[in-house]
C-alpha cells in the first residue's frame, strides 16, 4: 500500500509552480520542471516535514551523495580504496560526537531526509545524511595540519572557488549583486544537483543550489536578501576531530535565520568552529546594505566589509595585500586577506592569488556597468576555454556551481551540471511579514506590536511568546517584597544567544519616566520601546554592562505611549567564556518605578 501511495503522488504531474510543471509531490514538497533539464525542489513545513519530503522526492539522489559522493571525496585525496570504508565508519563516529553543537531542528531536518529516503526503499540511515552534512569539516579538522605545508610547499593549482559582492556605484542600477562559485569535486553532484526552496515554519525562505541530502547550503539566498557561501582556505589552526556545527550548518542558520549583515557576522562568529573559512555575506534588502568576507579559524575571527582598508603597518610584509580599492565591492578566493589571520599559520598559494588578483581586475574593468549579464560572465570568468583553466572543452561537468545572487530583486542565476548547459534561474517570493527568528510576535493582548523587529549591530535576538511577562507577573515586580523577574537563556553553540524579557506599563500621562536596577549577568544590555509613530521599535537606553546592580533611567514622550500602555524590551547578550563559547545570557529586574 505504501508504495501504491509512492506511485500515486510520483506521478501526479498535474500542478504548476509559478508556471513550470510540478512533476513529483510528496506532502507539501514537490518538484518542479524548469525545463531545459533543471529542476526546483519545494520543500514546506516544521523542520522533519521538510526533510521527510526530500528524502522522498529524491531518494535515489541522497543514496548517491550519502554513498558515492563521500566516497569520491576521499578518493580525490588520493585515499587507497581499501581503507575508505573505515575512514567513513570512523567519520561518522566523529560527526555523531559533534551533535551535540547542530541545533535540533537541523538534525530533525536530517533524520526526515534518512526516513524518507528509507521508506522510499533506498539505504540511507540518519549517520549517512550526518556524515554528508559534516564531512567536509570532519575531514579537514585533520587533514589540514598536515596538508597545509604540504600544500604551500607544492603551490600548485587546486580547490578555485571565489566570488565577490557588488553594489550602489559597482552596478549599473545600483542593485546588490552577489557572485558565488563553489568548486569542488564533481562526482555524482553534478548528476543530481538542482534548485532547492525551503519555506520552514520558523525562519526566513530561501534557496539554495545544493543535492538531494544536504541540509546545509553552500550557496544560498533568503527572502531577507542574505547570501551567504564559503571557500575552503587551509590553515593549521584546527582543532582536529571538531566540526562543530560545520560550515554547511552554519550557513544554513546564517540564511534562515539572519535579517541583517552584522546577524550573519554574529553567528559565524559565535559558532563553534573545528576547520578555517572563507565567508562571503552579501545584505540586499535589510538596513544594513552591503556584503563582507568573514575569516575564521578555529580560534580567529575577522570581518572585511566592503569599506575596509589594508593597515598600513602590515603593507612591507610578505602577506597577500588587498587590492579592490572600491567601497562597493569586497572579493574573496582561497586565500586569507586581513593581516592578522596569518597568525592562524596559513599560506596563500599562486593560483589563489592568481584568480583573486584576476577576478578583481575584471570586475574593476566593468565597475559603474555591471548587470545581470554582466555578472554572470564575472563570476564563471573560468569557464572553458578561457584561461585554459579547465582546458578547451566546454562539455566538461562543473565542479559545484556558478551562481549570481540579485539581492535586491531576490533573484538569482547558476550555472550546474555542465558548462555547455544553460543557467537556471529562480526568483523567491517575497514575504508578507518578517519572520525571522520569530520577531513577528504578539504581545500579551494578542496583538502583533512589532513585526518589524530589528535591533542593529548586536546579532539577532530571539523573542519567545512563551516568555513574554503577564500581568500577574509585572504585578509581581512592582510590588515592594523584593522579588524579582528573571529570565536565563542557555546559549551553547548554534542555540540560544540572547534573552529578551518584554514589560508592557500602564501609563497615567503623555510621558513617563522608567527607572530599573538590573544586575550584571549579561555581556551588555539594550533597552528598546515600542514607538507608535513611526511603528518601529527604538533604541532608548544602551549598550550598558552593568556591574552589580546597576540604576538605569530613561525617559519616554507621546509617540511610545498609546492607549495608555508602553511597551519596552530588555535585550541581554550571553557572556563569552572560553574563547568563542556562549555561556548564558540572563536579564534579572530587581525594581521598576514609572513618574
């Protein structure tokens, strides 16, 4: 029966998704026909929804990468073939001692992918899909102390990924145009690559250009107008058999859950990270326009933003200079740039200085005209003939992909497959409301009182409607026994960072003045209100680090006082203890009087 039911949904190519043929369906899920042989997935729901419609969608696709793509991996660093099927039993036991970074939800996502796939009638256990989503970084948390000299000492040609953001003056129409490519081996992803749109329950749409089994992304765009991708760049800073989150991962939290640049910075930087990497963000519809290169290693963390300047002190050293001189535009190879992140013992290769000095030069060419086409031809500037990079022949298969992010139309274009075929394109649908990380939430009337939530510069606070404080509750610390409210958030890597308390007052007059004692558990504090005249939350008393209990008082006019009610919102960041380790973050208010 179950298979009856299989065949049935299988061959209901009766649908259309924004005009193209929906040829498979599974649950919300389906797959759509773009023609030309490229095909968009459409996955929908909670977290085991949507990987139980992958799985089930495209189970003979996951079997492939689960199976015979990590084999490739590991034969393309020349790994006799005889050892490899414990080299994978030994992976999986890695990746399974690094769950405990992934958020739950994400290994929900994965167990939906195994089960799918398995109730389909194909051999993918839940350690599979794991071992696929964090191999890349189970793998080079070892070998790269050991390749890494190696590597410097050969400087020869390897891995080529690049990319660059482009915005404002760089482009012909001012829009934000990110180029993504990510090479890597070409087995088996080339045959089942495609398109794949996620609406999750929580979080931001997007879309990435992935394989059937990945939960992670490596080169993604949200309805946010974040993208995000990364390049490998070899470093001996690692902390070998950690992967924590992985890079895949963490590019997935950056692009479902980021509404802003500086949201994406902070989760790479607050993320438990094993292996170094190159971060392209690019930022096309939040306040904060831009993009950036976040470096990382294990221990180090740097951010170059399209504005950053090489330090002077380090130009007579032997290190890789920058030498995109624009402010609207930031590009990336395989190779470090910010001076300090070679104490993480790296070394840039010839052709990693060859594609970036290249690439940017290209792009300084058509700075002031780059469109759509225009940035297409940049970013997949090595395919073949040119260069003799990839030599003559087009009809080859690409490595990854090539892929042009407009975030500004929330658009984008790339090149899988192979390089004589032609480059899909999809446009995400924008959202009704932002949604991101819950910020649409409803206060304790029931009435939405901000759906457009977006603190700066801090990172992404979560705001939990569970949390929220009542009436009984505000009574509680009014009142003048001395007790008070508080509220402690675990925040471990790839959890919880922030805790958020919301007080809604009953105000007699057109101001009011608000004094509280808060404590020092918290790594800074903001306070926000609600203002009724531009229907926007603002920022009214911080950043303050309080030590012991610390008086705050401010004052509010007319404009966050309707109905005689103010709302205010208390944000506390998780102290860092360990290096890049979140400990927790609390918000504790022993007092509050309101003249």
């Amino acid at each position: 029966m179950k298979a009856l039911i299989f065949a049935l949904l299988i061959c209901l190519a009766v649908s259309t998704a924004s005009g193209f043929e929906i040829v498979k369906q599974c649950g919300r899920g389906y797959v759509a026909d773009l023609g030309n042989g490229k095909y968009l997935m459409h996955l929908e729901g909670n977290p085991y929804e949507m990987g139980y419609q992958q799985g089930c969608l495209a189970p003979e696709a996951v079997q492939k990468m689960t199976k015979e793509f990590v084999k490739s991996v590991l034969e393309g660093y020349d790994i006799p073939e005889d050892i490899i099927p414990g080299l994978i039993k030994l992976g999986k036991e890695i990746a399974k001692e690094n769950e405990r970074y992934i958020p739950s939800e994400f290994i929900e996502e994965m167990r939906g992918i195994a089960d799918g796939a398995r109730d389909r009638g194909y051999d993918v256990s839940y350690e599979d899909v794991l071992l696929l989503n964090l191999g890349f970084d189970v793998v080079l948390s070892v070998a790269y102390p050991i390749a890494t000299p190696i590597v410097a000492w050969q400087d020869k040609k390897g891995i080529a990924c690049d990319g660059f953001v482009a915005m404002d003056d760089a482009t012909s129409d001012g829009r934000v145009l990110v180029g993504r490519s990510f090479m890597f081996n070409p087995e088996v992803f080339h045959e089942v690559a495609m398109l794949i749109e996620q609406y999750p329950s929580r979080g931001h749409r997007f879309v990435s250009v992935s394989a059937p089994g990945f939960v992670g992304v490596t080169a993604a765009m949200s309805s946010a107008g974040i993208a995000v991708g990364m390049d490998m760049v070899p470093a001996m800073n690692t902390k070998p058999f950690v992967s924590g989150m992985g890079c895949l991962l963490t590019a997935r939290q950056v692009v479902q859950y980021a509404d802003e640049l500086s949201d994406a910075v902070n989760m790479i930087k607050g993320s438990k990270r094993g292996v170094p990497w190159l971060y392209i963000i690019g930022d096309g519809q939040g306040r904060e326009k831009g993009g950036a290169v976040v470096e990382v290693s294990a221990d180090k963390f740097a951010v170059r933003y399209m504005d950053y300047e090489y330090p002077s002190w380090a130009e007579n050293l032997n290190l890789p200079k920058q030498i995109e001189d624009k402010d609207n535009l930031v590009v990336l190879a395989n190779h470090y740039i910010v001076p300090e992140m070679y104490s993480a013992v790296s070394y840039a290769v010839k052709d990693s200085l060859w594609r970036y000095e290249t690439l940017t030069n290209l792009i300084l060419q058509k700075y002031g005209s780059i469109d759509v086409e225009t940035g297409k031809e940049l970013v997949d500037y090595l395919h073949p003939p040119n260069y003799g990079y990839y030599g003559q022949d087009e009809n080859i298969p690409v490595g990854a992909s090539r892929t042009l992010f407009d975030l500004t139309n929330l658009e984008l274009w790339s090149l899988y497959g192979m390089y004589s075929d032609p480059w899909a394109n999809w446009q995400l649908r924008q959202e009704g409301l932002v949604t991101g990380l819950d910020k649409a939430w409803k206060d304790t009337e029931g009435r939405v009182a901000g759906p457009d939530w977006k603190p700066l510069n801090y990172g992404s606070p979560i705001i939990d409607r569970e949390k929220l404080l009542d009436a009984e509750e505000v009574q509680k610390l009014l009142s003048v026994d001395g007790n008070y409210v508080e509220q402690c958030e675990k925040a471990f890597i790839g959890d919880r960072d922030y805790a958020v308390q919301h007080f809604r007052f009953n105000v007699n007059h057109d101001t009011a003045r608000v004094t509280l004692f808060a404590d020092d558990q918290n790594d800074g504090l903001e306070i926000y209100a609600w203002n009724y005249n531009t229907n926007d939350w603002q920022k009214v008393y911080g950043r303050v680090y309080p030590k012991g209990l610390e008086r705050i008082t401010f004052t509010v006019n007319s404009d966050f006082i309707e109905d005689g009610k103010l709302d205010i919102v208390l944000i506390s960041e998780a102290k860092w203890r360990f290096g890049m380790i979140y400990d927790k973050a609390c918000v504790r208010v022993d007092y509050v009087s309101l003249s």
